[in-house]
C-alpha cells in the first residue's frame, strides 16, 4: 500500500505525471489488450492556495488483463440399467474461467468396456438441474455460462434389450471450452446391466419460506427439499435407503449451516403427516404394502428406509432446512439411494445459489448478530473486541467520552464496524452532529488515530470487523460547559453492495468543556498586564483591549504575554494574527503585516515550550509588530486584529481584540518655481502641480495668488485657474480657482484624494505699458489652515505651500518657444523629437528642454537673455562628456550660458545675466539648450 | 483432465492510506480506487479488479481531501483514460458542483459533447462530434473553492478494450 508523497508546485498542468506505464489513450480501441497487460491510473488534482499552484498525483493503481478459460465437468458415475431401458446420467459443467464461454459437448461409447453397444447416447440440456432434461433435443453445445456459473445437463443412454445382467459398458462424456480448446474435462460414466429393481432418485430443491421477501434464496430462507425416487429396474427393490446429508460447505469450500427443520418430513404415501425424526419407528406403510422408516440424525442428516418397492412404483420424501449461515455461492446437495441389491448412487447434484446479502453493524463493540429490530444493539454484540476509547463501560451501541477536555481539542471516538453480510462489501461512513458545538469538525480515521479514512469508506470482507475512529474537534470558542456535556452525533454505516442496507451507533461526549489554560494579554513592556481577560474575553465589552495610533508606513507595538495556568501541562503555543475573529482565514488589509518578536528581538512565530510548576504558572513575554504601508488611508477608527496563542498539540488557545488606528497626515504640496517671459500686452501661463501628501482627502483650503508677494509694479495682474479637463492648456472652460474645494480631481470626486495630483495656471497680465527687460515676482501660496474630509486640518509641511513665478518682460518682437524631449539614458541624445507636448519620463531619466528665441520683428532685439530654471525634483545634467551641458547658439554660432547650476545642481539657467545679453538680428534665431535629471 | 490455468500475480491496491509521520501533515490527502463492474440477473455489484478480462468495465472513485487551513481556489480533479481502455459517457459522477471536460488529442479541454473541425472533400468545413471513445482523459473543475476539511470525490468508468 502506497501513499502519494508528491504535492509539486507547478505553474501549469500541460500534461500529466507520467509514470513508467503509459496513462493516455489515443482512439478507439482496436483489439484486445494481450494477455499480462497491465492498466495501470493515476489521477492528479491542481489547485491554488496562496496564490501559488499546486499539483498532486493520487496513488497508482493497476489491473491485469486476463483472459483465463477453465472447466470443471462433475461427475464420474455408475448406474444400473435394465435391458431395453433408459438410463439417465447428471452432468455438471462449472465455467471457471474468468470471462463467458460456450463448452463443446461430446458423448462417445467406443473404447473402453463395451460388453453391449449402446443403443443411443444423446446429452440433454438441464438448465435447472433437476436430473430431468428440458426437452428433449439432444445439444452438442452449451449455451453461454457466465463466469463462475454452471450448466447442467443429462446424457441419456439407451440401453439394448440384448443386454443381460451383469453387463458393463461405459463412455465417455467431454466438455471443451470453445476459445481454448486445450481446456477441455472427461468424465468416465458405466452403465452396469441388472434385472433386480434399480431404484432412480431425482432432489429438487425450491424456496418454501422466503423470510426477506426477495423472492431469491438468501440467508435466512427455508428451502423444501423434494426426493423423488422410483423403481424403474424389472424385479422389486428391498431395502431402500435413501440418505441425505445437508452438506456444511459450499462448492466454494466456504462453511455453510443448513438447519433441518424438526417435523418438517413428509411422505407422498402418507400426505399431512409429518413424519417424526426418531429412529427405529416405522411411520406408515401405504397401500402396496411399503413401509417408511424416517430418522433424522442430528440436524443436519435425513436417513428414509423403504422396506421394499415394487418395479414401475415411485414415491417422494419432502423435508425442510433453513439456510442459517451461508456467502453468497452455490450450494450443491446430492442425495444418495442404495438397495439390497444397488449400490450407493447419487441423485442429480440440486444446485441452490445464496443470492448475497448485506447487513452491518456499526457498535461500540464487534458483532456477532444482527441489529435487532429496535435499531440499539447489545446482546448482539461480542464485548471481548469492544471499543478502545467508550467510557461507560458497556456494548451498548454508544461510544462514550467523559474525560474532561478544552474548546478547541479534539477527542476520539473508537468502534467497530462489522459486516454480517455473506460477501465483501464496502462501507460507506457518514456522521451527523446533534449537540457538539456549532464549528465541532468530524473526521473518520483509522485506528491509529491519525492516518484520514480519505472517501469515508471502508472495505470488509464477509464476518469481518474493523476499528474506526471518529475525531471530534470542538471550536476553540467552544463555550465552556459542566460536565455531563451532553453533546452527541449519529455515526452511519452504509452497504454499497445494497445502499438500503444501513446501521447507526452514537458518539457521546460526558465530560466537561473547560475553558484551556492559557491566557493572552497586553502588557505593558515592562511585564505588567494592561489588557485582555484570561480566558474567553475575546474583547473588551465589543471594543479592542488596546488601540495604538500610528503614521502611514510606520509600526504599531504591541507588548503581549502568554501564560499557562499553575498546575496546567506544560504546552507550546503557535502565534497567529488576523482580522478574521475565527481565524477561518488569514486575514489583513492590503499592504499590513504582523510579525512577532521576542524579548530579545529575535523573530519568533511561537512561544516555545511554556512548563507551568504546581504553584507558579509560566509566562511567555514576546510583542505583535504590526507594520501599516505608506499609503494607508487615515482611520481614526481603528482596524481590529485579533491575536492568538493556540497550541498545536491539544488546540487551548486564547484570543484577543486590539486595534490600529492611522492617524490623518495632512500635506499639500505646490510647485515648482517657474520663470516666464512675456512681452508688454501680453499673458504669461504658468502651470504648478498641486498635489495632496496626505492620507485623507483635502477638500478645502484657501488657493491665492500674489498674497506674500504680489506682482507689483509694472501693473502686471495675474490669477490662477484650474485645469478642469487637465488637458495641460488653459481652456476657456477651465474655472478661476481660489480654494481646494473647487477642485474635481480625475477620480471625479469633489476634493484631492490621496496622492492625487491636480494642475492649476498662474496667468499673469502685462500691461502694453510695461517694460522690457524687467521682472517681476509673484507668488501663488496655499493656506495651511485646510479642510479633509475628517473636518478642519493644519498643513504639517507649510515649507511646499507656495511657488515664486517670475515674468520677465521680453521685447514684443521676441518670440520664445520652449520645447522638451526625453532622453532616457541621458546621453545627450534625446530618443524622440522635440515638442511642445507634455512628457512622461521616469525617475533617473534626463528631459532635454530647447529654448527657441526668434526676432520676429524688423530691428534688431538687444541684451536679450534667454533664462530659465532647473524645475523640481531635477538637478542639471551635463551627460558623458558633456554632451548635454547647457549651450546657446546665436544665430548658428556657439555662445556660452553664462549662469547655470554645476552638474547635478540646482537653480537659474541663463544666457547671462541681466544686462549683460546678447543681440539678435531682426529672422534670427538663439537657441538655449539643456537637460535635467529627474529626481530617483 | 488437463485444465489450463494461467494466473498472473500482479495486483496493486485499490484503496490506499497515508501514514505521515506526526510532524508532516499533507495539505491534501488523496485517494484512488479500482472495481471491476460486475452485471449481475438484477443489476450489478462492484467486485476487486485485480484481473480482468478484456471488455470488462472498470469503475475509478477519487476522492481529495483538504488537510491544510487554506481554502484551495480552482480544485480541478483529473482522471486519464488509460491506454487499452475508452471512457464511457454518462458514467461520470462528482459529489461537488463542477463543470465537466473531456480531453481529446490536439483539442483543448471542453465540456461534452466535443467536437472538431473538420474540411469535408469539398473543402466545406464541418463540426463534428468526437466520440467519447477518444477521451484520453476527463477532468472536474469545481465551481466552489475546497475549503479547509471539505472532501472532493469524483468517479468515472472505463471500459477495456476487446
């Protein structure tokens, strides 16, 4: 026997296990398989659990094909014949092979002694094997015997009137299976010649009570057994004795008990008179003058004696015999005759199949009988092979627990299954709970408490007996309960030969539940107890124990102790977290972990083995870490985690309630600090990014421009919109904003989630009058006093609340344009076009930004500067070689950028300073080009 | 009286157990078993198939147990059809919602009845029905997570080539 050790992780079943012999079939099937050929299976299960694939193979089992032909042909025998008569010879033909088949019947007188040739010698069918052929045409074949069924027949010999006493002749009866020719049995039958009374016996045999009302021969039925005897020699018989012996096996050599039943003989010749079964009585003697002398010896042998019998007479003996005990099969009973003058002959063999029964008993002990009628067995039962584990001291069709026992462990219920039945049969298992606690699992397992009865069933053969045991596990929040608990379950057994065939025995648990000795609580660090009851407290009133309050990305602590009562065993406890309160699953918002920690700070997921004295329980001190992910939302609330030290080995456990709240970061973030151009009349449009740091939603707080620092002087007047369709331009539907609570973010909810970013444009007005060369300063600034959606907040990080915007005023005929193309690997090459478009680059990447000045008016523009700054969270990359260094072409020829940050710097990106530019021809044209990394 | 006797000793079990060792638990525990089907005058029984003869049926009952804490998504129980035998249809049973699928060489798992494509002479493209005699294999995918206990059985019948 062999069990699958293979469970193997694999990412997909393409195919399955193979193993030496081939498993997949192709198409249809074109010839038998050869002789010896093995069928060997294995089946496979895949599932995921965790996330992760698995596969198992189911253990292998196999199955010879074989054709195997054999015959057994029954009986050799001698009768008497008178000459000119009849004499008729039974003939059994057993098919034992494997599979069906048609036998070859032959006859042949030649050979051997042939004092007389034999006039006729035909062979009759004899289906029911009454010694009486069916008809009377004679059969060269058997018609299909199915495996391990018989057939039978009587050969028929004619005997000359030329015959004289004392003759023999015999022949030869022979049955040959078709398929296999070489299995082929001889009988040798003689027929020896006499002119004294030959006396003929035919047994029938048919059902008289049929106590189950199946209307087939099972166990428990009474048969009538029919001899009918007759003198078909030429002189009288004297001295009759016809004799039959109920046999004690049948043709399988299995024991079998025939009961005869006392009484029960009759004669033909003495109708309604039952015979009586002492011996040494003559019982009656009818109108020729025959008397009958009947005994029965013991149960079991039934002796007639007819003193004579004239030539032509016949007459039967019926009695009765129950089938006691028998496996399903066949029963052959011959009977015998003999005279003064005839030897011992038998009758026709008088098969009697037992059809199979089912019948079971599941008992706290094995069994010997039935079930009686009112379902609880107990004198049935045998107490010298009773259940291992009953408690109450008798087979009584409960098994019993009374130990004491804590929620959450298991105990074990041992009884006996029995099959009564009269052949192998298969019992199917099932349990149904009555009190045990809501949550108590069941499981059936063999005897050595362990090893899973997998498909709950198990095969016996016929009058065998086996142990099996059923694990109650209660929840561990069994409640506790005095002892006598109560709790009991109905265990069924089931024949799969005959599913009406069923028998129950209960499981009764007397004991206490008792609340485990083991308590988990909070301390406070230092050893001291500060939360959680002893036992059954799960939580305080409905609330947590204890809630501790910590910042997105941070970690929560929480100092817990063990212990086991004094005088408790000594146990271990494995430590577990979930949010689940029965712990069914494992169970922790997205992003949390637990770990557990010990006093020395190494990671632990148990206590360890925890030995209580008589007088002094042992403690355990460890602490839950619960780790919150960086973009945990605000909660004041709290999120329940329900911890708990539940031992392996007898399943005491405590659990408790604590809880993490996270508290609200409240940031929003403005930039970047922008400088722009734009000529006397014209607009300058400056995007920033707004975006919310925090772990709630902002939905208010004060958006102005120009509060610390107006755009003065000049007369230049700026506002800020919002980019409602962020498409990145100022469109005429994008709405002026002045406070965070006019902002839909892209989740469209009114507010800024968390994390969620949105873009609002300073536009700053120039007055025609302004002018050239000059700049001017303005802020754009977000209040720190803001609004969440958990009421008023102050910005925690006023530092990012404000961004600087410069307008530079640029001659009118200066045209600028700024581009940007991202150069990935910061080489200096950018991989795509320049454009105007906005741009996504990741961390470490480089944008190339191009400054275009175009003169597009008719004189020339003088102490141009081309200026511009570093943006946020990028520093100034040169690239290998320099290769992306800041440069400045005027018109073709190469300039120098006279103010820039060193590499990797920060800040103003300028042609020159103020004052200090360059000039450029009316169509010409100065590029300012340079790169930035962003910010990894 | 010559009889031919043949007999070949090659069986191995139907039925079998796990014996782990205390401290190795399997997360699942499984379970193959073989019968012969035996027609008898009123029906039929289940016999040990230790040896058969060709064109005898074979019934295969397998049952998968959850022995861990964890639910197992997706639990497909996969049944070959062995070389020298052919699936017979209707013959599958499973005591848990599943969807049913049949295996066919070069086709995908689908649900019976199967079928392919095939061109006629013309060229016309035809679906047709592959027989369940070309099933190589058949297979259970349960509509439910198994969750942690639960046990799957499923069985199905072959039948020997002759």
């Amino acid at each position: 026997m062999r069990f699958n050790p293979g469970v193997k992780r694999a990412a997909t079943l393409s195919g399955l296990g193979v193993s030496a012999i081939a498993l997949v079939a192709g198409g249809a099937l074109a010839a038998p398989p050869p002789a010896d050929t093995v069928i060997g299976n294995q089946a496979a299960a895949t599932y995921t659990s965790n996330g992760e694939t698995f596969t198992v193979q189911s253990n292998l089992v196999e199955t010879v094909v074989n054709e195997v032909f054999d015959v057994t042909l029954s009986t050799d025998q001698t009768r008497d014949g008178a000459p000119g008569s009849l004499v008729f010879f039974p003939h059994t033909i057993d098919n034992d092979s494997n599979t069906d088949e048609v036998f070859d019947l032959a006859s042949d007188a030649a050979g051997g002694t042939d004092d007389f040739p034999l006039t006729e010698l035909e062979i009759f069918p004899d289906r029911d094997q009454d010694g009486v052929p069916d008809s009377l045409t004679p059969i060269s074949e058997t018609p299909a015997i199915l495996a391990g069924e018989s057939y039978g027949v009587v050969v028929r010999a004619t005997v000359p009137s030329t015959a004289a006493p004392s003759e023999v002749t015999d022949f030869t009866v022979t049955a040959t299976s078709q398929s296999d020719p070489s299995v082929t049995q001889t009988n040798t039958d003689i027929v020896s010649i006499t002119t004294d009374g030959i006396i003929d016996l035919l047994k029938d045999q048919s059902l008289s009570v049929d106590a189950d009302g199946d209307g087939q021969v099972s166990l428990g039925d009474t048969i009538e057994v029919t001899l009918t005897y007759s003198n078909t020699g030429i002189g009288a018989a004297t001295g009759v004795i016809i004799t039959d012996d109920l046999p004690t096996t049948n043709k399988a050599g299995d024991p079998v008990t025939l009961d005869y039943v006392a009484g029960s003989g009759v004669w033909s010749d003495n109708p309604g008179v039952a015979l009586t079964d002492a011996s040494g009585n003559t019982e009656a003697t009818n109108a020729q003058g025959t008397s009958l002398q009947y005994e029965t010896t013991g149960a079991t042998s039934v002796i007639a004696t007819l003193d004579t019998l004239a030539p032509g007479r016949s007459g039967t003996i019926s009695f009765e015999y129950e089938i006691t005990s028998a496996l399903q099969g066949t029963i052959e009973n011959t009977a015998t005759v003999e005279s003064d003058t005839q030897a011992q002959t038998s009758s026709n063999p008088s098969p009697v199949s037992v059809d199979p029964s089912a019948d079971l008993v599941m008992a706290d002990a094995a069994a010997t009988g039935s079930t009686p009628a009112s379902g609880v067995d107990g004198a049935n039962l045998d107490s010298s092979d009773a259940s291992a584990s009953d408690d109450d001291g008798a087979s009584d069709d409960v098994t019993t627990e009374s130990a004491d026992v804590f929620a959450g462990e298991s105990m074990v219920f041992d009884m006996v299954v029995t099959n009564l039945g009269n052949e192998s049969d298969t019992v199917l298992l099932d349990i149904a709970n009555n009190d045990f606690p809501v949550g108590t699992s069941f499981d059936f397992v063999a005897p050595d408490g362990i090893t899973p009865i997998v498909g709950d069933r198990i095969e016996l053969t016929s009058g065998s007996s086996a142990h099996v045991q059923v694990v109650a596990s209660l929840p561990s929040d069994a409640p506790a309960t005095g002892a006598p608990a109560g709790f009991d379950a109905t265990v069924t057994a089931t024949s799969r030969k005959d599913s009406g065939v069923t028998n129950t025995t209960g499981i009764l648990f007397n004991g206490a539940v008792v609340a485990p000795p083991v308590d988990l609580v909070n301390t406070d660090g230092a050893g001291t107890v500060t939360g959680g009851v002893g036992n059954g407290a799960v939580d305080d009133g409905g609330d947590p124990w204890q809630t501790r309050t910590v910042r997105p990305g941070e970690t929560a602590v929480f100092p817990l102790q063990v212990s086991v009562d004094a005088g408790a065993p000594a146990n271990t406890f494995d430590l577990v977290a979930s949010g689940d309160a029965n712990f069914a699953t494992i169970d922790l918002p997205d992003g949390w972990s637990v770990e557990f920690y010990d006093t020395s700070g190494v990671k632990i997921t148990s206590t360890g083995a925890l030995s209580p004295t008589a007088s002094a329980p042992a403690v355990f001190d460890y602490e839950a870490r619960v780790s919150v992910p960086a973009d945990a939302g605000a909660d004041a609330v709290g999120t329940g985690l329900y911890f708990r030290a539940e031992s392996p080995v007898n399943g005491a456990s405590d659990t408790k309630l604590d809880s993490v709240a996270v508290e609200e970061v409240v940031d929003v973030a403005i930039e970047a600090d922008t400088v722009a151009q734009s000529a006397p009349g014209g607009v300058a449009i400056v995007p920033h990014t707004i975006t919310n740091l925090g772990n709630s939603t902002l939905t208010g707080g004060e958006l102005s421009v120009g509060d610390s620092d107006p755009f003065s002087g000049q007369g230049i007047t700026a506002a800020a919109f919002y980019d409602a369709n962020d498409d990145g331009v100022l469109d005429a539907n994008d709405p002026l904003i002045t406070d965070l609570s006019q902002i839909v973010g892209s989740d469209s909810v009114a507010g800024l989630s968390p994390g969620e970013q949105a873009r609002v444009f300073v536009r700053a007005q120039v007055p025609s009058t302004a002018s050239y060369g000059i700049q001017e300063t303005g802020d754009l600034t977000l209040s720190d006093s803001l609004t969440t959606e958990n009421g008023a907040a102050t910005d925690e990080d006023t530092a990012n609340n404000t961004v600087l915007d410069t307008i530079t005023i640029i001659s009118g005929d200066m045209v600028i344009t700024k581009e940007q193309a991202v150069d990935a690997d910061c080489d200096g090459t950018p991989e795509g076009s320049y454009s105007l478009n906005a741009l996504s680059a990741d961390p470490g990447n480089c944008i190339a930004y191009r400054l275009i000045a175009d003169n597009t008016g008719t004189s020339d523009a003088n102490d141009v500067v081309i200026n511009d700054t570093v943006p946020g969270f990028t520093t100034l990359e040169h690239c290998p070689a320099d290769a992306c260094a800041p440069a400045l072409t005027i018109d073709g020829a190469v300039g120098t950028v006279d103010i820039a940050p060193a590499d990797e710097g920060t800040g103003s990106v300028a042609s020159s300073a103020q004052n200090a530019g360059f000039s450029l021809s009316p169509g010409s044209r100065a590029v300012l080009t340079f790169s930035v990394e962003i910010d990894t | 009286m010559k009889n031919r006797v043949t007999s070949i000793a090659t069986i191995l079990c139907a039925g079998v157990f796990a014996h782990p060792s205390l401290a190795e638990v399997l997360p699942v525990e499984s379970r193959m078993d073989v019968s012969a089907v035996i027609k008898q005058a009123d029906g039929e029984t289940l016999r040990p198939a230790d040896e058969i003869v060709p064109g005898a049926v074979l019934q295969y009952d397998l049952d998968y147990r959850n022995a861990s804490d964890e639910a197992f998504e997706g639990f497909t129980i996969v049944g070959p059809v062995p070389e020298n035998t052919e699936f017979l249809p209707e013959t599958q049973n499973a005591d848990r919602r599943s969807v049913f699928e049949a295996k066919v060489e070069g086709l995908d798992w689908a649900q019976p009845p199967v079928t392919r494509y095939e061109t006629d002479a013309d060229g016309t493209l035809r679906s047709v029905e592959v027989p369940a005699s070309a099933y190589s294999a058949v297979r259970w995918r349960l509509a439910e997570p198994l969750a942690p206990r639960e046990t799957a059985s499923a069985a199905y019948r072959v039948r020997v080539a002759d």
